[in-house]
C-alpha cells in the first residue's frame, strides 16, 4: 500500500512538474526530501515492531503511525509553500 501511495504521489509530480516553477519544485522537493526520510523512519520502526509483542509492539505501531502522518503533513505543508512560491511570481 505505502509503494502504491508514493508510485501514485511521484506521478502527480511527475505530471505536475511540466508547469511548476523551478523554485516551486525545489521548495516541494526540499519537503519531500523530509517526508521520505519520515517515512524511512516509520518503515524501520514498523519492522522492530514485527519482532517485538504485547505492548512494545503496541507502542512501535502507534509511533511509526504518527510517523507516517508527519511526512503526509510534511508533503502537505511542502506543497503549500511551492503554491506559495509559485504566487510570488
């Protein structure tokens, strides 16, 4: 699911990328940068929660969560600033 969701935000990217501005990519792109590294986090903290039980896993699930909604508020707030680039223009 999580590959699926960055397949289908890289196409919009993608698809996006022939009318923004050079600076609106490299704000969105800094942001992403961000969110990725988030979501790396999340996926490792996932993985020590396959080996751990009861509670510990509990808690690696709801803290790789809480990842995984950081680097979408990231991504949102990344986008939000290249419009905000793009308007400057």
């Amino acid at each position: 699911m999580k590959t699926f969701v960055k397949l289908i935000g890289l196409a919009s990217l993608v698809a996006l990328a022939a009318c923004d501005s050079k600076q609106e990519n490299a704000v969105e792109n800094a942001y992403d940068n961000q969110a990725d590294a988030l979501d790396n986090q999340a996926d490792n903290v996932e993985s020590m929660a396959d080996n751990a039980t009861g509670a510990a896993a509990s808690a690696l699930e709801n803290t790789a969560d809480a990842l995984e909604n950081k680097a979408d508020a990231t991504r949102e707030a990344g986008e939000k600033a290249g419009d905000a680039v793009e308007n400057k223009m």
